[in-house]
C-alpha cells in the first residue's frame, strides 16, 4: 500500500512553502468534513510535522514532539484521527472506510517519529481501491475496470508452456483435420462438375469417388479421436497441475490471509475456477485453433475463387465486430457478479454443513433452509439474466451471419446464369461460405467464453500472487530451541488500526511455566499466536534463544512447538492417524507410550476398532475428555520444546479434568510452557502469572505474589470465589 500520494498542485504548492528544506515522507487524502459530508482534504507528514490541508489552505500544522502519539479511531461507516497529548486529544481530520487503512498506517508511522524511530512503514497490504479510477476492488487485487485485458492470456500461456510439447502435436492434429476437410470440398467439386451435371461415367466411377471420401472421413475421425484424447488428456494435467499448485498455496498463506477469506470462497477456486480453465483448454483452446485455421483456409480459397462474391459474403461482419467488441465489459461485469454470489452460496453451504449440530440443537434447520433458498434465488436471478442477455445476443449474431448465405445464393446463382461459375463452383463456393460462418459465429461467442476464462484465471492468480506474510527470509534457518523466550517492546493488531497488544515486554526463562489471565479479549490467545508465528508483530521485537523469531526457519520452529486447544480438532480418520500427525514416522510403540502418558489408552483400547477407531467428522464420534487427551497424545508424540495449552481443561467433568491434569503434569516437565486458563485455580503451580488487560501485561509474579498485592490478578480470583460460593448446587 502507498503512504505518500501525490498531492495536486496547489496543495503542493501550500506545503512546500510550509516545510521549507523539511522532506514529506507520508501523505494521503482524508475524504469527509467535520460535519461528515464528503469534502476533505490531505494529510501531510514529515520527521518533524504532522500537517492538514484542506478548502485550498493549512488548517494545522503540528510539531510531533508536542505529542505523545497519533491514532485513528474506527468508527461505523468511518473513523478520525486524532493526536494525544497527555488526556488531552486533538481532533485531526475525519474520513470514510475507504481511507481507513492507509490513514491508519500514516498514523502509525507518525507515532514512530514521536518515539525516534525514523524507519518508514512500507506495508505488505493491497490497495483497495484502483489508483487509476478509485474502483473498490472487492476479493481481488486488479481493477475490473482498469486491468489489462490481455494479462488472462498471458496467464494461460505461462501456465501452458511446460506442456507445449503436446501443445504442438495438439496443433498440428488440429491442421490437419482442418486441410481435410477444405480438401475434400474439391473432391465435392470435380465429382459434381465432372460425372453428376455431363451425366457421364458409370457405377464404377461413383463408387470410385464414395471410397475416397470414405476413406477421407475415416481418416477425418481417427485424427479427430486422437486430437481429442490428447486436449482432453492434457487439460486433466494441467487441471490437476493447477490444483496441486493452488492447494500448496493456500496452505503456505498465513492465517491473516485465511481470515480475509470465507472457506467457500477458496473451495470454489480451487475446484470450479481450476475446472473453468480446463474445460477452456479442452473445448475453447481446440476450437479456437481448429475455427481461425478453417477460418482463414475458407477465406483464402473463396478469394481466389471470386474476391467480389467473397465481400459480399462478409458484408455483416463489421457489425458483429462492433457488437461484441462493444459488450466486452459488461460482459466482464456480469460475470463477476455471478462469481461472487456463487461464493457467497458456496460459504453459506460450507458453514451450514460444519455447524449442522447447532443447526439441529436450536432447530433452525428451515430458517437455514430459507436463508440458503434466498442466497441461491438471488444467483439464479443472476444466473437468468446473463442467460436472458446471451439467448437474445446470439441469434441476433447468428442472423446477421447467416444473411450472407442468402447474398451468396442470390449473386453466385446470378454468376452460374452467366456462365461465369460452375454449379459444382458455385456449391463448393457456398459449402466453404457455410465453413467461414461457423468460425465467425463462434468467434461472436468468443467475449462470453473468454470472460468466464479470464474470471477464473484472475481468482485463481488472485491467490497464486499472494505473497505469505510469515515466509522465511534470507537469514532464516533451523534451530534447536531450548525455550527461551523474550518479547522486546511488541505491539500487534489483527488489523493495524486496532492494536490487541501494545508494548508488551517479557522474558521466560527455559522450562518455566508461565499463567496467561485476564478478561476475554485482553489478547491471551494472541500473545501466544504471537509466540507460534502465526502471525508477526507490527513494532518491536520476539527472540527466542537469543534469536530473532524471523530469523528461525517457519518449519523448524512450528515443528519445536506443541498445542493443545479448548476446541481439539481431529480430522475425519482413525485414533492412530490422529495421533501419529504430529510426527509420520513415530513407530507404534511411539504412538501407544504417547496415549499411555496422556491417559488415553485405556479408552482406547476400549473402542470398538482400538487405535484404528474412526473418530467422525472433527472427532465427534468420541467425547470431549477423549479428544482432549488424544490432542495430549499428539503433544507427547511431538516432543516439543514449547507448550502451548489454551484452555485445556475446561468444561469437563471432574474425574476426566483430574486425568488430563495428570497428562498435562507429565509433559510440561522440562518444557517452557504457556497456559491459558479462566478458572485460576488450575494456573496455581505455573513459576509465574502474566495478568494482561487493556493490551498490556499490568501485573506479573506468582500466585501468592500477585494475591499479596491485592491488585488486578486478586480481584479476578475474589470474583471466581463469590461465583462459587453463590453458584446453585
């Protein structure tokens, strides 16, 4: 995302004359007035000055040093910005969503100069409107409007050219069922002109001439079949290619990246736009070929044959050309409407099926069956009026075409009258006329089916261009960790705008067990996504080992690293799978002393089928408890050097609480372990509590520490023994 637009002239002019020798290093406009209507101005930033210009003047001109820091407030429909002094905030500028993000950097970046931090932000984020028309870019990184059309062209031949061996011998299959068939049309001639109006020859002459266009029509059909196989074949290849491809992709991506996109959305991209690109490499790619050789042969040999006939049979085709040329856009318009409905049923599908046991509970099942119904009226709506433009497009097209026939009967008759043209001329003429509206049909058809290839290419290179917010850097490379672990100055926001953490400072120690508390939303969770880079942090730094957390390969550390989550996810296989995931090649001595230590395999051995027991969709074949202790099972298996425990033992009974207490006990020996947990009691023997709230880590000691202080952590566990002691038995 660019921070520094350029301003206009006057507005340029203003600032120079009040920056004097001082470089601009931010600059962006603001698009609402104090009263919120659409007006606005720009906001200009140096190292020493934060300055507004709007109505063609400066309204403030800041010094950063006068101030603490600079943010912007996200509001509905918009936000302010805003300059803190003390308690004291200073009103700025006021803008709509569209400017949120950018604006937010700015003020980010404006904070840093307060701190002495002269570093620029250059964000890794796409821009959400075109630079060139202001277009919102709705799930996609390129302008409907202002995007290259030839780019989706480029696209298919970049993903083409490690097969364009086949490409070739597809081409030259394609030649020659295409000479085959001009040729034949000679043999057509002579048989008519030669033997059918002289009325000579015998039986044996006819049956001379059926077995050579016998011959030539099996000929036709063998080369055929065999174009065929191939283009089918390879458009499977190139399919499967380009899923394997996309998969890879997504799976590399970064959960911010996820959290942008519904699973619908990347399902239909993985399935339907990778099958749009076959089906166009299998039909339109041969048919393109095969149509423009026909095409071109047709029009070669009826120019030789009579260049004024020729014309007259084209005389059409100017207004065809315009009138697709002319559609092109609204053509690419409608079909992204569709696409983006047909996500949006698609995710609505996705969520239904994976929440049906909710569904069920609150029986919803006809209010999720009417909001399904309404999503896919509204596709179909859009569905029918693509269908409805196109079934009155093309026979219009198809009209203006086929009158050329007419032309071509009415002169070519009048030319066999003057004995300028044979019949069997004038039908071989009007045979290569039927030939050359066919393509030219086809080629009037051209802007649908390429718009729906280009649609698909541009999703599916809308994600193939994503760059993975976590990725190893030059410098990254696998380490050994112990599990020490330092977080230096560290400030995070899911978005930029709102920070979850700010200025967090901490140091653990190698095998220390650290408590996470605080209320829901404090940023427990993200501090420890923060320590699985999951994520990376916006400003300071995370070492582990001495090492910066960058610096270690992504691999090598997720594979030192275990976690197990209040919900356990389990994938649709055996028990054995389930635990083996963590470590593939774990032997199955491995796997049974990883259950014994988790508790696990008494249960398991219990099951109907043991360790090969299929555990149902997400694991809800088995209990609560039991996925707990086999997610335990997979963290034992693991070996880890760092834990990661989020909310393991809660809502549970207490017999198995006590069992997955006596696991948990056995693996966080020897290891640095971070826990999360609401019901305090169970964080009593952690070396240390970290209390975080309001973005900050405010208290920090052991259990009996941070009760003698009396301060947050003591009013949180007062709170949890008045709830028991009121709690209904």
């Amino acid at each position: 995302m660019n921070l520094k637009l350029e301003l206009p002239e006057k507005e340029k002019s203003l600032l120079q004359a009040a920056l004097g020798e001082e470089a601009l290093q931010y600059c962006a406009p603001f698009d609402l007035d104090t009263g919120g209507t659409f007006g606005g101005g720009w906001v200009a930033v140096t190292f020493e000055r934060l300055i507004i210009l709007s109505k063609g003047r400066i309204m403030q001109n800041l010094r950063l040093r006068d101030y603490e820091a600079v943010r912007c407030v996200s509001q509905v429909g918009g936000g302010f910005m805003l300059a803190r002094n003390g308690d004291c905030e200073q009103y700025l500028c006021r803008f709509s969503m569209k400017q949120l993000a950018r604006l937010s950097y700015i003020a980010r970046g404006a904070t840093r100069f307060i701190e002495g931090n002269r570093a620029l932000l250059e964000p890794d984020e796409p821009e959400r409107t075109c630079p060139k028309c202001g277009r919102a870019m709705p799930g996609t990184k390129s302008c409907p409007r202002c995007d290259q059309k030839g780019r989706a062209f480029q696209r298919i031949w970049a993903l083409s050219s490690p097969y364009l061996g086949k490409f070739a011998v597809i081409s030259l299959l394609m030649l020659l069922t295409t000479l085959i068939d001009l040729g034949t049309r000679f043999i057509e001639r002579d048989f008519i002109d030669r033997v059918l109006i002289p009325r000579t020859g015998s039986a044996a002459v006819i049956w001379r001439f059926v077995l050579i266009l016998l011959f030539i029509y099996l000929l036709y059909m063998a080369v055929n079949i065999l174009k065929n196989y191939m283009s089918t074949a390879l458009g499977a290849r190139i399919s499967k290619d380009l899923r394997k491809t996309l998969y890879e992709k997504i799976q590399a991506m970064s959960l911010s990246f996820l959290d942008r996109r519904t699973p619908g959305e990347l399902i239909t991209r993985l399935t339907h736009d990778t099958d749009m690109i076959r089906q166009f490499i299998n039909d339109i790619f041969a048919s393109m070929f095969t149509q423009l050789i026909t095409m071109a042969g047709a029009i070669i040999i009826m120019f030789t044959m009579d260049w004024k006939l020729t014309l007259i049979s084209l005389v059409f085709l100017p207004f065809v050309f315009i009138a697709t040329t002319a559609i092109r856009r609204r053509i690419m318009r409608m079909y992204r409407q569709q696409w983006r409905s047909n996500d949006r049923v698609n995710s609505r599908l996705q969520d239904v099926i994976s929440g049906m046991r909710v569904v069920k509970s609150y029986g919803k099942e006809q209010y999720e069956a009417d909001r399904f119904r309404d999503q896919s009226r509204a596709l179909a709506e859009i569905q029918k009026r693509n269908e409805k433009f196109w079934s009155i497009f093309d026979p219009i097209m198809t009209f203006l075409l086929g009158t050329g026939s007419f032309l071509v009967t009415f002169f070519g008759g009048l030319l066999v009258l003057e004995g300028r043209f044979s019949i069997g001329q004038l039908t071989q003429f009007s045979t290569y006329a039927g030939m050359l509206y066919g393509p030219l049909g086809w080629l009037s058809r051209m802007p649908r089916m390429l718009t729906q290839m280009a649609t698909s290419v541009e999703r599916v290179y809308d994600i193939l261009d994503e760059q993975p917010e976590i990725r190893d850097t030059g410098r990254s490379k696998p380490k050994e960790i112990r599990g020490e672990i330092e977080f230096e100055q560290v400030s995070f926001g899911y978005k930029f705008y709102e920070p979850v953490l700010e200025n967090i400072s901490l140091h653990v120690a190698p095998g220390e067990m650290i408590g996470l508390v605080g209320p829901s939303g404090a940023g427990k969770s993200t501090l420890i996504n923060l320590i699985m880079r999951l994520y990376d942090a916006d400003d300071g730094s995370i070492r582990i080992d001495g090492t910066d957390i960058r610096d270690i390969s992504v691999a090598s550390l997720h594979g030192q690293i275990g976690v197990v989550l209040q919900e356990t996810f389990l994938f649709s296989g055996s028990i054995y799978a389930n635990i083996k995931y963590a470590r593939p090649d774990a032997t199955q001595e491995e796997v049974i002393r990883a259950a014994k230590l988790a508790n696990a395999h008494d249960f398991i051995i219990k099951c109907p089928d043991g360790y090969d027991t299929h555990v149902g969709e997400h694991g809800y074949n088995l209990s609560g408890g039991e996925r707990q202790r086999i997610a335990i099972a997979r963290a034992i298996l693991n070996d880890p050097k760092i834990l990661i425990l989020d909310e393991a033992t809660s809502a549970l009974d207490t017999e198995t609480e006590y069992q997955i207490q006596e696991a948990l006990a056995r693996l966080i020996k020897g290891r640095t372990t971070f826990a999360i947990a609401h019901r305090l009691s169970t964080l009593r023997g952690a070396d240390r509590l970290f209390v975080i709230d309001q973005h900050r880590i405010i208290e920090q000691g052991t259990h009996n520490e941070l009760l003698h202080r009396k301060g947050a952590y003591y009013k949180l566990v007062m709170a949890q023994l008045k709830m028991k002691e009121t709690a209904p038995v």
